[in-house]
C-alpha cells in the first residue's frame, strides 16, 4: 500500500512544476472562513482551476439535514467566491478525515483552510482543524489568515538546504507568480553563522550574504538561479529558524510565507516539525505547507 502511495505522488507532484488545477476549500459557514473562500476563490481565478467547496457535518448529525447544509454552502459561496464557480460537497463524520479523504478523492492539489474555526478571536491559538490538516495532507496547505485584498504582493519563501524546501519554494512561486519573492535562509549550524548587527535591517543581511557567505551556502545560490520567476532578494541570517522567518516576514510586510511541512512518516502522516508549527502559531502571514510526498530530505 505503501508504495502505491508514493508511486501516485510521483506521478502527480503537488504544484512545483505547474499550478494548481484543482482547489478544494474547507468552510464551516462562519464570515471568518468566508475570507478562506475569498482567497481560494480569488487563486482559482488566477490559476483557471476548478473549485470545490466542503463542509463537514458532525458525526452525530441527521442524515436528512445535509440538503438544508447545502442550501447554506451554496449560499455561502455565492456571497464570497464571486464569480468563481464552485462545487459543493457536504459530508458527515470527522472533520479532519472527511476533508482528507475528499481531497484525495477529487486528486485536489491544493487544500485552502482557515487558521480559526467558528468564534476564534484574532491572536487565538491555531485551531485544531488546521493543524491537524497541516500534519496530516498529502498536498500543499494554503491557511488563511486574512482577508484577500488582492492577490499575494509579497511572499518569504523560507528554505534550508533540504530538497523539500526546495521544492516548496518552487510550489510557492508557481502558485503566486505575480509577486515579489524573497528567498530566506536561517540558520543554527556553526558553518551557517552571520554575525549581525543589532537593528540591521534586511537590506544589510542581504549584503552580508553577498560579501561573504556565498561559498557557505552554494545550494541557496543555486536555487536562487533555478527558482521562475527569480526571487527579488535572498536572505541568510543566523538564528533560530521560526522567529527569524517570521520577523522577516513581518519586516517584509509578507502576506505569505511558504515553506516545507516535513517528511511523511510510513502511516503517511506528515511530520510537521517545530519550524512548521511554531511559523504557524506566530505568523501574521498566511502560510503555504508543502508536504514532502517523497520522502525526500
């Protein structure tokens, strides 16, 4: 079963080499998740894929209750996706398993969910619901943070020397080719270390890099050159790698951050791993999670 599995990630790999055809995002009806499907929307317009829309009922729920809780997505996404066309989907059982399955059933490439569910507050602790989905999706996870003004303007693409964050980093700008990508690298590693000043600004860790770590990091320089469209700036910079990314970002005014979700375990579960969960607890950005399907390091 196995190795079925990763036969089929090879055969379709998740964004990377061409953009998302199929989009499915999740919705609990809430006007928060109402931005979810703004933004899903707003990519299936750009991207000419098609679109679907699930909501996932409780277990314990009446079977004769789904056609009222289509009635509702469909109104639902009538007064947030625009004019995107949309497909709706309602399911009974467990959330996170219902959407899942749904993905894989419709070979969805790309999952859109909220980091909230129903009655969050801004600043609350990431919902459950997303996490979990974040750990556990075989493809790339798009959580939603704020409200679609436009399309992304500016995206951090944080990357190590890993092959999955490469191919996140290439996920990311096939998804949002219109913007300005910065290439980021932080580093623990003796070997990676870039003294910087207190208060030095992203332009000054820039010049540091030029000047003197380019024979450290070969593989940044060359993924910098493979990445299309090119990112506008390549960043190195010492340190923890979860608060760097994301005071980057911030400094940045980044409106998404893409990076790797981890390797799979053999259950095919993703192992998220600290950077991805502590990048989505403190993230003011939006986040793209691309998991490694391949097991690739």
């Amino acid at each position: 079963m196995r190795r079925r599995r990763r036969a089929h990630a090879r055969r379709r790999p998740p964004l990377g080499g061409a953009p998302p055809a199929h989009i499915l995002v999740a919705t609990d009806f809430s006007d928060t998740a109402g931005r979810v499907v703004a933004r899903a929307a707003a990519l299936a317009r750009e991207h000419h894929a098609r679109l679907t829309a699930i909501h996932v009922l409780s277990g314990r729920t009446r079977a004769d209750t789904t056609d009222s809780a289509e009635l509702r997505l469909r109104a639902h996404i009538d007064r947030f996706a625009g004019n995107a066309r949309a497909d709706t989907v309602i399911r009974i059982g467990d959330t996170n398993s219902a959407i899942v399955e749904e993905a894989a059933a419709r070979t969805a490439d790309l999952l859109v969910i909220g980091a909230h569910g129903r009655g969050a507050t801004v600043g609350a602790r990431l919902g459950g619901t997303a996490e979990t989905l974040a750990r556990c999706s075989r493809i790339p996870v798009l959580v939603v943070k704020n409200a679609p003004a436009d399309g992304y303007r500016s995206v951090v693409l944080a990357v190590d020397s890993s092959l999955i964050a490469a191919d996140a980093a290439r996920a990311g700008t096939t998804l949002t080719p219109a913007a300005e990508h910065t290439l980021f690298h932080a580093g623990t590693d003796p070997g990676e270390h870039v003294p910087r000043a207190p208060g030095a600004d992203t332009q000054g860790v820039r010049e540091l890099r030029e000047t003197g770590n380019r024979a450290v990091h070969p593989h940044i320089e060359q993924l910098a050159r493979d990445l299309s469209p090119a990112p506008v700036h390549t960043l190195i910079d010492s340190g923890q790698p979860a608060p760097q990314i994301t005071t980057t970002a911030e400094r940045l005014g980044a409106d998404l951050i893409v990076l790797g979700a981890g390797r799979h375990s053999p259950l095919g579960y993703s192992l998220l791993g600290t950077t991805g969960h502590a990048v989505l607890l403190r993230s003011g950005s939006d986040v793209l999670l691309v998991p490694d399907t391949e097991g690739r390091r």
